[in-house]
C-alpha cells in the first residue's frame, strides 16, 4: 500500500494528480470558474520527468504558458483570502509559486497546507537547498521507510550518471533515524561509509553487531571502514574481514574482500588460495579473474596472467567486452613484468 501510494506521487503526471487533489465544492468551483481555470492551469504546467521526477534533489516544474500560472494564481489568491477549502488553496499556491520560481513562497504556502502532498514537495525544495536533514524529517512524518525507495532511486540514477542526485538520496538516508534493526543499521552504516561519515559508519556497524553477532557485512564493512579511515589495528581490521567470510564464505562480497586483503597486504600465497577457491565455483567472475592475474603479474608470473586473461576473454566474451578496459590495462602490466623463465 505505501509503495503504491509513494509511486503515485512520484510518478503520475501532475496533471491528473491535480485533478485528484483539487476537488471542490460547488460554491468553490463557481467561484473559479473551475472548468476554465482548470484549463488554464493544465494547458500552463507539465513535470519534466527527466530532471524534475527526481527523488528529490531538483523539483522544477517546466511551464508553458507563464500568463496562465500567473492567472490562475490569482484567482486561487482571491479564494484563498475568504477561508474556503484554505489547505487546499495554500497546497495549490505553493505548487504555483514553486512553478514561477518562487521558492520562498512555495515554501510558506506548502506549509500552510501541512498535508502529505505539500510536506513531500516541502523535502523536494530542502533537498534541492542541501537541507538534507530537514527533508528528511518531512519525508519520516508520513513515509516512515521512504529511505528505502531513496536508496533504489540512488542505484537507478548512478547507472545513468547522475551522482548529483545518488548523493542527495545518500545524504537524507545518513539522517535517518532507523531504528535498531541490524539489516536496517547494516544499511545506513554503509551509506555514511560512501558518504566518508565513518565514525557515523562505525557506530552503526557496532550497532548492528551488538544486536546480530552473525551479520557478517556488519563485520565486512566495519573492517573496509577502518582500512579505508585509518583507524583501527591491523589486527581488528584483519579479524572482521575474516569473520565476514568465516560467516558468510558463500557471498562474493566477503570472499572477494578477504582475497583482496590478503593481497594488499603482500600475501600473495594466501590471496592466490582464496581467488581460486572462487573461480572454481564462479569461473566466469572477473573481478576474481583480474585479481589473480595481477597476483602473477607482481610475483614474476607475467606468463601465466596474460594467459589467464586471455583464456577468459576467450570463453566469456561478453564479459571480457563489458571490462576491456581494465583487462587491457593489466595485461600491458604483465607484460611489463619479468616473465616467467
């Protein structure tokens, strides 16, 4: 029910939105000349869906017809001084003045109406201001888990992109307020973590261990956390990699990390273990792929990593196409490197 409701107001034109939400009585209708103004108003306005649709970081309104907003507001002014059907003729302003690039009177006239509608444009304008956390506190009023759609939006436009608005729906769900559930913690810490908040990030993988000890991204992304800030030992670090894959040595993101530690740390022997483990399982994985070759191609096996790359290209073309560039880049590396005698 409430992603049917959030995907009406995201994604239904506002067109037939407004015919929905400004239904009036008779004696209000008479007074507009409703079937006119009406006219006017949808002739005037129309959501571009490529830039103002977004989850919320640039609520435009494209106009059309600039004299008919104008009319249009006017009337719904005049009405607004007798009293009649006052938050619906404030939620109509507000969307008006917004439509003429009037923030401020957008902003006033929306919170007047305090409905869900205007509290939802009311966290477009904060968030388009970088007022992440006052957007967020309107959205949680009515749409308690509208940080999860935030975070399928940010995955949506990253593969388009735009990282403008990945950030903004990133920077709201870092203000959230959760709760205590550790997949929901898990969540949010790794959001702070993409957003460099990492004392935010560690508080809430700790969180998430306290309450789940078999959470293993807690684990995997309090130990990436750390290495990546700086804090921490070694040995921490090393000990929540290798509880993460100890848990979980089934998931790609636990087994690859583990095999990417050990070979960033020089152990190369141990790293070469944990990436073909993997591949005897997932032959096809790339990421496992290039790492190893790179494992021969810094311990003097240029050989066998050119034929590694090379034998994959040759059975998984399609994936080979997707990375070429990557792949390219290591075997130039390993052929750079002493070959193998």
């Amino acid at each position: 029910m409430l992603q049917h409701t959030l995907s009406s107001y995201l994604i239904v034109p506002l067109s037939v939105m407004l015919v929905i939400l400004i239904s009036a009585s008779p004696r209000l209708i008479e007074t507009l000349s409703q079937e006119r103004a009406n006219h006017i108003f949808l002739d005037a306005l129309d959501l571009d869906y490529q830039k103002g649709n977004s989850c919320l970081g640039k609520p435009r309104l494209t106009v059309r017809n600039w004299m008919g907003v104008a009319a249009v507001r006017e009337q719904w002014q005049k009405v607004g001084d007798t009293g009649r059907g006052s938050q619906r003729n404030f939620r109509q302003l507000g969307m008006l003045s917004l439509a003429m690039g009037r923030q401020f009177e957008a902003a006033h006239n929306l919170a007047l109406a305090n409905d869900p509608v205007s509290r939802l444009w009311l966290a477009k304008l904060a968030a388009a201001n970088d007022q992440f956390e006052e957007a967020g506190t309107f959205l949680a009023q009515d749409y308690p888990t509208y940080w999860r759609v935030l975070l399928q939006r940010a995955a949506e436009v990253t593969l388009r992109g735009d990282m403008h608005e990945a950030l903004v729906c990133y920077k709201i769900v870092a203000l959230w307020n959760i709760g205590e559930e550790p997949s929901d913690l898990v969540v949010r810490g790794h959001v702070r973590q993409i957003l460099g908040q990492y004392t935010a990030a560690l508080s809430d993988f700790d969180q998430a261990i306290a309450h789940c000890p078999t959470c293993y991204q807690a684990y995997l992304y309090r130990g990436q956390t750390s290495l990546v800030s700086g804090t921490g030992t070694p040995n921490d670090i090393e000990a929540d990699f290798l509880r993460a894959v100890t848990l979980a040595p089934d998931q790609r993101d636990a087994a690859l990390s583990w095999g990417q530690l050990l070979q960033y740390r020089g152990r190369y022997d141990e790293a070469e273990v944990q990436f073909k483990r993997w591949m005897q399982f997932y032959p096809n994985d790339f990421e496992a792929t290039w790492s190893l070759a790179n494992i021969y191609c810094n311990t003097k096996r240029s050989n066998e990593g050119k034929y590694l790359l090379d034998e994959f290209s040759v059975r998984f073309p399609a994936d080979a196409q997707s990375n070429q560039a990557r792949l390219l880049q290591q075997l130039e590396q390993c052929q750079h490197s002493e070959p193998t005698r």
